[in-house]
C-alpha cells in the first residue's frame, strides 16, 4: 500500500540516489568487488550516512551471513545501526495534569510546521492539544503557530513579543492544566544572538516548566531539517548540551537525497528519530520506524530475503 506522505514515497530521491547505482551491484550477490564495495561506500556518503554508519554497513556487507545476499546483508545492518539508538519513548502515560512536549531546532528547520503537525497527529487521536508560543522574538513564527492550532482544532497560547519565554512557558503549562489539556506542545525561539544565549534560554524555559510541573517537560523533540545533512548532527549537538533530547523529528525527508542522515543520526548520537517529515501538509508526520525506513531505501526483492 502507498500512502500519500508514506516513510517509503518521501525516500524516493534518496533511494535513486542510494540504489540507482547500486541495485544491480548489491542485489543477488554473495560477495562484492572492491570496486562494486567502493561505488557503495561512495553512494552511502553521499546519501550523508556519515563515515562511521558507512563503515558499519560495508562491514555488514563483507561479513554478513554466507546465505544473503548482500542487499539483505545491508538491511540488516541498517537494521542493526537504526536499533542501536534507544528507541522512541511513547508519552502515553496519563499522569495528573498536561503531558508537556519542549520543541526545540533552529528558525527553518520546519519547527513550527512540525509543531503543528504533531497537533494534528495528537488531535486525530483524540487527545486535547494546546500550542503555546514561547519564541517570543519572531511575531510570524507566533502567528504562523496560532494558524497551526486553529487548523487543527487546537488551543492556543500565545505571548507578548519581547516577553520572557520562561515565564511564557510557565504560565502555558497553567493554563494547560486550567484548559484539561492532555498535551501542551510549547514551540520555543530557534534563533538568538549567540549558541550560547540559545542553549542557556532552552535550559531556562526547561526548568521554568519543571517547576510548575514536576517531572515536565515529558518529552523534548529536537526538530531538524533533513536537508541539512551533516549540519543537522552539529545542530544536535549543540542543543544536547542545554537540555537532554529524547527525540528527533527529521523534517523534508520527501525533500531530501540525503535522507540517510537517519543512520548518521543513530550510530553518532545515539538519539532515536521519533518522528519524520513527509511533506508540507498537515498529515505529513510520521513516528518513525526502522523497518519501514529499511524497506523504503532497499525494496525487499523476492530472494533477497529478511
Ligand atoms: P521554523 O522556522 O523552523 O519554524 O520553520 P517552518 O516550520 O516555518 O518551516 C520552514 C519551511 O519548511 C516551510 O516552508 C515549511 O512548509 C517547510 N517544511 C517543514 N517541514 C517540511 C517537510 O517535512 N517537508 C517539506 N517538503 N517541507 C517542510
């Protein structure tokens, strides 16, 4: 089955570009050449696997088990690479008061779209959902949220520009728990003067909302734009350093040749990809999983087995 916006559709470009080349090479082989294990590993930086997951699916390919071939070989250690980062913490526990999600990514990643769409995701599932703007640099970005949560059946909190967004964000998780919220997804500024004024306000609207709400925030989503390849990783890094991030919500995969910064993502900073982008739409979000990751980039063929 295709769904529209579907892991597998958003993976097109990335697939020709992966396999285009390759397919022929990999499928239905034991062994590779050095030249056919080259033209991968060449394939594989370019789709931004990142040196480290490379070396891992060549060794994969070289040493896997004497009866698969080596697409089946690269499945599997595409698998094993995707399984080694954590996995996706679901925040479906009821607890007393709102469930609070920090969104935090740089101006363009496509955090606010994000936030939105995960409202969508959340909404379509019945849950009540609140938006609270706490980058209160950018009027747009509030009023692109408050779009969001009107599209989306959501509430909306929005905040004064120049406010504090760590008090922004402390009377959101209030008024969340006034509302009966059972999500607040608190979209936070993604551009400051320096790193540093960004990872110290991020730290500061965290602990604003673990004091109104002990244990919150539940889940902190780090958004980042898929296009961006290996800059992403240093973006995750940066903001690992504020505050701890549960979750990655890969944007524009459907964008993107470079969406094996997936594996990157995985073997270098052990952050699971909670969810992916798959276009622009509303319903364009999808929680990730690794098999269907897998099968989007290397179709399963009838005798290339698991
Ligand atoms: P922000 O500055 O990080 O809040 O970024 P925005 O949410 O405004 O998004 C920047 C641009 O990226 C907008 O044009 C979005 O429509 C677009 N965008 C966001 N997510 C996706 C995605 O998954 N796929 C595609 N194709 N575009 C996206």
């Amino acid at each position: 089955m295709s769904l529209l916006g579907s892991i597998r559709d958003s993976l097109a470009k990335t697939r020709a570009g992966l396999f285009g080349a390759v397919a022929a090479a990999v499928s239905g082989k034991r062994a590779l050449s050095p030249d056919e294990l080259a033209a991968l590993e060449e394939r594989l930086l370019l789709a931004d696997v990142g040196l480290a997951a490379t070396e891992r699916l060549l060794a994969a390919v070289r040493e896997g088990p004497a009866d698969q071939d080596a697409a089946a070989r690269l499945r599997a250690g595409m698998r094993a690479v995707l399984d080694g980062a954590p996995p996706a913490r679901e925040d479906g526990a009821a607890a007393a008061g709102p469930r609070v999600w920090l969104i935090a990514g740089v101006n363009g990643s496509g955090k606010t779209t994000s936030a939105g769409k995960l409202s969508h995701l959340l909404r379509s599932a019945g849950r009540a959902v609140m938006l609270a703007a706490a980058d209160t640099y950018r009027a747009a970005a509030a009023e692109q949220l408050r779009l969001w949560a009107d599209r989306t059946g959501a509430d909306f909190i929005g905040s004064r520009p120049g406010a504090d967004p760590a008090g922004v964000a402390f009377d959101a998780v209030s008024a969340a728990a006034a509302r009966g919220s059972d999500v607040l997804l608190v979209d936070t500024a993604g551009r400051l003067h320096t790193q540093r004024h960004l990872r110290d306000e991020l730290a500061k609207v965290r602990s604003a909302i673990a004091k109104r709400l002990p244990g919150a925030p539940h889940r902190t989503l780090l958004v980042l734009d898929g296009t961006a390849g290996q800059n992403g990783l240093s973006q995750a890094r940066l903001f690992s350093e504020a505050v701890p991030i549960d979750g990655i919500i890969l944007t524009k995969l459907d964008g993107t040749a470079k969406g094996g910064v997936v594996l990157a993502i995985a073997e270098e900073l052990k952050i699971p990809v909670a969810y992916v982008g798959t276009g622009e739409g509303p319903g364009d979000l999808r929680p990730f999983d690794a098999g269907e990751f897998v099968d989007g980039l290397i179709p399963r063929t009838a005798d290339g087995g698991a």
